[in-house]
C-alpha cells in the first residue's frame, strides 16, 4: 500500500514558558494517545517548532482519513482530555476555522 503524507501548521502562544511545557509533555506524550494515533493509521508523526510555530508531517497508511481520525478522537475520552490540555498552549492560525487546530498546508514547490 502507498503511504499518505502530509504536513501541517500551528501556533504555539507566544510565551516562552508555555512553549518549554508544551514541549516537555511531548516527551511524554500519554499513552493513549500514541495508541490512537497509530490505531488511526498514522505510521509516522513528526512535529518540529520553530519560534511559536509548529510544523507536522504524517506518513499514513493508504486507508487513512482525517474524518475517521476525528471520529475516533470524538469517542475517545482520553484524546479528548488531552486536546483541551493543549489548548492551553495552541492558538489556532487566524484562518482557521472556529474550534480548528491543526491545518494541513498545501505544497507550493517540488524539486
């Protein structure tokens, strides 16, 4: 099966403080989250910063999809106690849609 990627943006708030605690829950991220998101289809999931923005690379199986990913999240109490933890930390980019977190970027080059 052909792998899916793609790659997505977010922004931290910009506090220094916040974003040294963002970061260390990352080094621990809980356990049922890394079961649902493997679960989902995800094979491989990156997240890099730079400043207060966050870059995202997901490499997913070919039956993967954002909607059964968040179908899933909706049902699974832990993912979403962990979703509003990290509210905390992230501010949706100014055209986000309301309530929308991460947005997947559109590629603009290719070598």
């Amino acid at each position: 099966m052909a792998t899916q990627k793609f790659y997505l943006a977010l922004d931290l708030k910009d506090d220094a403080n916040l974003i040294a605690e963002y970061k260390e829950l990352h080094e621990n991220v809980w356990p049922e989250i890394k079961k649902s998101i493997l679960d989902s289809g995800i094979e491989v999931l990156d997240i890099y910063c730079t400043g207060n923005r966050l870059f995202m690379i997901i490499e997913a199986d070919a039956d993967f999809t954002f909607e059964k990913k968040d179908q899933a999240d909706a049902a699974n109490e832990k993912v979403q106690e962990w979703e509003t933890l990290m509210w905390k930390f992230q501010q949706a980019l100014p055209w986000a849609k309301p309530g929308q977190k991460w947005i997947v970027m559109d590629k603009v080059f290719g070598l």
